[in-house]
C-alpha cells in the first residue's frame, strides 16, 4: 500500500461549482497535513496546513480524520484559475533515521476548472 | 515571507559532467532543508534533509556519493549531481523550514536538468 494516495483525475468541474478531494495515508503516526497547489512545471505552493479541528480559507475548507486516515480538501464556487494539481502531503516527526522529517506526497489530483 | 530560491533554474550538462544547484532562504533562517525529485507525472519524492553544519540524511535508495548536499549556512543549501546520467534528468526542488514556522515547508522554483 503506497504511503499517500490520492485520485490523479482529473476531475474536469463547471466554473462556480464545489469539488471535494480525498486523501488517505498509512501510517498512522503521520502528525502534520498538508495540501499543496503545483501548477504546471512550477514548484508546489503551499494551500493550507490541515488541523484537527478543520480548517478554512476562504473558498478552501480541509479536514482531518485520524481515525480514518484521511485528509480532505474543499473547494467552494470554483474559479478558472484554480485550475491546478493538487498534492496531499504527510509529515512524520520525532523517528530517527532517513525522512523522518520530510514531506511524503501523493501524486496529485489534477483539476480542471471549464468555463 | 517564506520566500526560497534556486539557482539556476534549468540547466543542460553532458553525460559525466556534475552540476551543482543552489538553495536559498531569502528572508528567514532556515534550520533544515530538503531535496527533491519529480520526475514526469510522478510525485516530488524526498532525496534527503539537512540540517545547517551536520550531515545530510539520505531517503534509501539515494546515493549519498552521487547526491553530495552541503548545508553551509542557515540560508544557504547546495545539492551537487556528480557524474550525471541521462537517468539523472529531472526537476529537482528543495524547501526550507523555519522552527519559527512550524513543519510548514516552503518550496524554491525548482531546476529542471537535462543530462545528454
């Protein structure tokens, strides 16, 4: 079982409309959630921290579920412009050895946003 | 804030050569860096972190002789590709974090290697 995995997609949505996307991990240690917008060929740009008690930014609401091991992203009256990839990422901290610290990604789902 | 460059942002080498590509915190100190790799339609994958003045720690399966990761400063990363192979050729990302920040990590543009 990968690590991280999300659906790639791409989910082609109408401009104004609400898109949710799931994420799921597997280790249950993981203690930070992130998602990530990549655009193409760019570096990924940091969305939203996800918190336990869940978390929205304007349009963009996430939430956690430990017991379930997922994370999930929504988006509210879609524009054009969030026309992108989107990478679920999962930090494990305080274990010794090699990536303890970094970011594991899921590949990303890709959204497309029609007018 | 947060802003991380890289330099340069792409680079073309022949086979053999090594390339050396910098990571920069531009306007906070960054206590550990990391190194990634994304090849096509594929997910960035972690190479290794460092910490300022300590050895890298390597992902298994990166050849830490191959990826040589220098962390000599708080602003300061580089990420050295020695005898690069055509099978070398792809975008290559580093973050920064603050402990002032949390976990949150911050990404440069990336630099995108093409080895012929």
């Amino acid at each position: 079982r990968k690590e991280v995995e999300q659906d790639p997609g791409p989910f082609n949505v109408p401009e104004g409309a609400t898109v949710a996307f799931n994420c799921t991990y597997s280790n249950s240690a993981s203690q930070s959630f992130f998602w990530y917008r990549q655009d193409c060929r760019k570096e990924p740009k940091l969305l939203m921290s996800v918190y336990s008690s869940g978390n929205e930014d304007g349009r963009f609401t996430a939430q956690l579920n430990r017991a379930s091991q997922y994370i999930s992203l929504l988006i509210r009256d879609s524009k054009l412009s969030d026309s992108a990839t989107y990478l679920c990422a999962v930090n494990t901290h305080g274990f010794s050895g090699g990536g303890a610290d970094g970011l594991t990604f899921g590949k990303g789902t890709h959204l497309i946003i029609q007018p | 804030g947060a802003v991380v460059s890289q330099h340069p942002s792409w680079v073309i080498c022949k086979s053999g050569t090594s390339v050396k590509i910098e990571c920069r915190s531009l306007d906070f100190q960054a206590t550990t860096m990391f190194w990634y790799r994304q090849f096509p339609k594929q997910s960035l994958m972690l190479m290794a972190t460092s910490n300022e003045g300590s050895k890298a720690t390597y992902e298994q399966g990166v050849e830490k002789d191959k990826f040589l990761i220098n962390h000599a400063s708080l602003t300061l990363s580089t990420l050295t590709v020695t005898s690069a192979h055509p099978e070398d050729s792809s975008f290559y990302i580093c973050s920064a974090r603050s402990g002032d920040r949390g976990y949150e990590q911050y990404f440069g543009p990336g630099t995108r290697l093409t080895v012929t």
